[in-house]
C-alpha cells in the first residue's frame, strides 16, 4: 500500500488520539489492547512499541508474523475514526526506530519506561470509520429504509 | 548414512506448517554459513553497521574487513553465523539491493534480512588504551566477554573436536600470545561493560565464557577465582545486587559455583555438555572427559539448580556432532532419542538443554565432515521445545533476541 490518508496520519501523530490493535491467539480469540505509542514514521507503515515480551497482545504479533495473520488497528480522536487492516512485517529489538521509540517512551512515561521491542504493521485496508462518514455511505448505499422518521420530520 | 538432503527451507516449511519458515531459515544460514556480494559487503562497513576492527580473537595487524554483528530476521530472530572463509558448501549470500539487505539461496530472494547495527562504544579505548570492541562484543541485545583467551584442553591436544575456539579458524592452534593477551584485566572488563550500558536500549544482558584453565591447588581453582573478580568487577557497574547475566564455563564443584553465586551478581550458569551420548562424549571432548568426565558435568548442571534456581541452569550441546564419524550415529532416529532423552532428563530437573547447530570448520578436528540434514534440525527443535514446555521452562538467557544460536528457544516465543 502507498501513502496513508493525510488525515490517518494526523490522527496517527496526534498523542490525544485513542489507539488500538486486536490481534488473535491460536484458537482464534480476538485481544484488544490500547497502543499509545502507535504511530507511523514515514507515512505508509504504522509502528508501535511493545512493553512486555511475554503479554498475550505480543505472542499473537509474533504468532501472525510467522504464520501470516492479519491484525486490526483502530485509531480515534472525536469523530473522526480509522482502521487499519495489516499484517506485521518486521519486530524490531534494536536499531534506529528501537530506539527513536524507547527514547519516546521515555519522554512521555519517565526516564525508567522500557520498551521490549518495535512491531512494523504494513497497511493492507484502510477503512474510514467516522461516524458522519459511515452514515452517509449508509444511506447513499441503502437509501432511507434505516433512518428513524423523527429525524426526517419537518420541524415545528 | 541414510539422510535425506534434499528438503530446503520452502519444502520444510510447508511439511512443518507448525514451525515458521523464519526458524528453518535461521538453522540454515547456520548450517550453511554466509558469503556477502560486493554491494553488501560494503553497506556492512558504513558507520551504522560496520564491525569492530580488532575484537578478542583477533591477531594483531590484520588487514580483513570487520564483519558486521549478527543476522537479524523480520521477526526480530537473531542469527549467530558468517561466512566461515566460505568452507561450507552452498553457503547463502547476502545481497544489499535498493537500501535492504536479503538472504539469497541459489538466485533467488529467500527474505529481507538486517544486522544488527554497531554499538556505540566501539572505537573507545579503555583508561589503559585498550580497545573496547576487543574486551567485547555485541550482539542485538547481548554484550560478550571473555576475559581468559585460552583453552588449555589445547596443550594436551585434549580439545573438543567440533571447536576453533580462540584460533584463527583455520590452523589448529590457540593464537594468544601471539596475537593478543591471555589475560584481560578486570578494569578494561568494568570499563568497557561501564561504556556500553550508557546507550540506552542496547544491551539486556551479559555473556561471559572462556577458555578452560583447569589449574589451581583444587582443579579450576584460578578460573572460578578469576570470574569471582571479573564478575564482581562488571557488578560495580549496576544498582542491583544481581545483574542479567551468563556464565558458560566449565562444570564446577557445587561449592564453586556457590561461590559464583554467592559473591558475584550472576544470574545464570551454563556449563556445556556438548553431546549427550556417553561414548561419543568420551571421544568427541577427551579434554572434559578427564576433567572430570560426563556424569560430573551433568551432576554440576544439576547442583547449579539448587542454587541458582529452576531455569536459571543451562546446557548447550552441538547438534549434528552426533552424526561425527566414524563412530557418531548412522540415522537421525538415533540422534532425536539421543538428544531427547537428554532433553528429558536435564528438564524433569530444572536444567535447559539448547542447540547449536554443528558447523565442522576447518580449524576444528571434526574439519570437512558431513552434515545432517536441515529437517534433521527442525525435528530436533520442534521435540526439545516440547520437552521443555511440558516441565515449564523457558530459555529467558538465551532466547531470539540474546543469543542467535539456538533455534529450540526461538520457537519458545508463543509458549
């Protein structure tokens, strides 16, 4: 995939958005996690730092780089909202990018933050999934069967 | 010898769909070694990654370019290999093609590969105008010393067979003296240890090993000593009583491994047992053998557990040795018992029983041997990771990320 939507990449710079990652274990169980570091570095990947190398959300990046799975990624500030679909195409444990996001793990949790590693997700589907944007897509594809009539009355 | 050496890395992958093709590939490069194309070879000698010009085993004026420090896979697998002064059939090459590195296999682009990039103490010399990239070495996340660079099995011609050890390998012959000291002075070794901790990140433990020196009035007496004041040496360096850290040395008495523990911040000890079976023991490590034979150095492996803790002991064997002629196995079912059993009983007892793949080098006297084969590899991994996950151990000290030579403890990584 080439360049991340501009506004996706706001939203990935921006540290007041929410973000997350669902990955799956090896029976198919969803796990969710809150992914603070979560951004993108050259505007076409999206990377995060892992904290622990043991924690479930870790074994199942590292269970989905081996055996090609996909995860999901969901970033959200206000209204406006994106996921991501992608695979993880590199974890990295030392280097350049290690450590330009363990030197902002430190600066935004204090001087003892650790990072156990970097995941590099590449963007297989994007999907704006903004409130205003779904539900104008809703009714161009579906029509007026699914609005409440309420909201199409003539006010008073 | 009926071994199957037809299946590569693709073939295996799709017949062990439980095991990633990342791994196989990893015992590959290992088994095979590596060459490097031009262009590779010279993106490995810029600033980021370019190797250390003298290290611990090097002579003293050598004009060979520095090789950069371990393979690094996609998935953060880290893989201890080189190109062995290309002695191995079909090595892999190493290509560097529009900014990344890649594994080529017979012409074809197997998958993008890194190095792991040049810490940054090297090129600092100690307070005693020592090299620091000779006291150490760096792996992704691992900081190697060795602080005696000379194995005395050597003298007596009671070396194992499989080992280059400290020579240049390629003549049978330990280079110290000659070529650099035997000694490194606990100083250079607080230094250099106080000089790599500062980059942050970088390092998550710390290796020591040696060559055996079997000498004193109780036997190891000097060495366990000596790693009393290196140990404590490097300690100063930290906030915290124990430190990450492994000590691969030879089996010790379970009162000198106390010692170790007792008055060091180490936290793991590794003493090797290199092959499992008792005859092929005997001949394959004469030197270990008479010092003080095979039950000796399981019985310290086990000792080591009540001090150090379940887990916290560890035994490398060389896979594939097994298979040396003329008196090693003659079928891989041999050889999967073998190192099964051994498996099974280091683990029903706290002990991690690793891998490494068996590369017979030139300078070694097992030179110009044969191989298993790779899947003989992926078997063995896949079983020893089972055993081990039965009695709840993990490889924590020598996992993907510390060591590079164990694709067993790679494998751990979902347990």
């Amino acid at each position: 995939m080439s360049k991340l939507p501009e506004e996706l990449i706001a939203l990935l710079n921006d540290t007041g958005s929410i973000k997350v990652i669902a990955t799956i274990d090896g029976e198919g169980h969803p796990h969710v996690v809150v992914k603070g570091s979560l951004t993108t570095l050259d505007d076409e990947t999206i990377v995060f730092a892992e904290g622990l190398e043991g924690s479930l959300s870790n074994k199942n990046l590292v269970r989905s780089i081996w055996f090609d799975k996909k995860v999901a990624i969901n970033i959200t500030k206000g209204l406006t909202s994106y996921q991501v679909k992608g695979r993880p195409y590199k974890y990295l444990i030392t280097g350049r990018v290690f450590r330009q996001l363990l030197d902002r793990a430190r600066e935004r949790r204090g001087a003892e933050a650790d990072i156990a590693g970097v995941w590099v997700i590449t963007p297989e589907e994007v999907r704006n999934e903004s409130p205003a944007v779904r539900s104008s897509l809703a009714r161009d594809e579906r029509g007026l069967f699914h609005s409440h009539l309420d909201l199409l009355r003539h006010s008073e | 010898m009926s071994l199957n050496h037809e299946l590569g890395v693709e073939a295996l992958s799709e017949k062990y769909v439980d095991v990633p093709k990342s791994i196989i590939l990893k015992l590959d490069l290992q088994r095979r070694g590596i060459t490097f194309t031009d262009a590779a070879a010279t993106e490995t000698c810029t600033p980021y990654y370019r190797g250390p010009e003298v290290t611990a085993f090097s002579k003293k004026e050598t004009t060979v370019r520095p090789l950069p420090g371990p393979i690094l896979l996609r998935d953060g697998t880290s893989v201890l290999t080189g190109p062995h002064d290309s002695q191995f059939l079909r090595p892999y090459s190493i290509d560097h093609i529009d900014g990344k590195f890649y594994a080529i296999d017979n012409g074809e682009r197997l998958d993008e590969v890194d190095f792991s990039p040049r810490p940054e103490f090297y090129g600092k010399l100690t307070s005693r105008g020592i090299p620091m990239e000779s006291i150490a070495w760096s792996r992704p996340q691992r900081l190697d010393l060795y602080p005696y660079r000379y194995c005395h099995y050597w003298d007596t011609r009671e070396q194992c067979k499989f080992c280059g050890f400290f020579t240049d390998l390629k003549t049978q012959k330990q280079l110290a003296g000659d070529s650099y000291a035997k000694v490194v002075h606990p100083e250079d070794l607080y230094e250099t240890v106080r000089e790599a901790i500062k980059e942050p990140g970088r390092f998550s433990q710390i290796n020591l090993t040696a060559g055996t020196d079997y000498s004193g009035d109780v036997p190891f007496e000097n060495e366990v000593e000596r790693y009393i004041e290196v140990l404590q040496a490097i300690g100063r360096n930290f906030k915290t009583r124990r430190f990450p850290s492994q000590l691969i040395a030879p089996a010790y008495s379970k009162q000198q491994v106390k010692r170790l523990y007792d008055e060091t911040g180490l936290s793991s000890y590794c003493p090797d047992i290199e092959v499992w079976d008792k005859e092929l023991f005997k001949w394959i490590c004469p030197g270990k053998e008479k010092w003080y034979g095979r039950d000796y150095w399981v019985k310290s492996a086990l000792d080591a557990v009540e001090i150090f803790g379940k887990g916290n002991v560890y035994t490398n064997f060389v896979a594939g040795v097994e298979f040396a002629q003329p008196h090693g196995f003659t079928s891989i079912e041999q050889a999967l018992d073998s190192n099964f059993e051994a498996c099974e009983y280091f683990a029903k007892n706290g002990v991690v029983y690793l891998s490494i793949v068996w590369r017979p080098g030139r300078g070694t006297g097992l030179a110009g041997q044969q191989q298993p084969p790779l899947e003989y590899y992926v078997r063995l991994i896949r079983g020893l990771v089972e055993i081990r996950k039965h009695y709840g151990l993990a490889s924590d000290n020598d996992d993907f990320k510390h060591c590079g030579n164990h694709g067993d403890s790679d494998l751990e990584r979902l347990n």
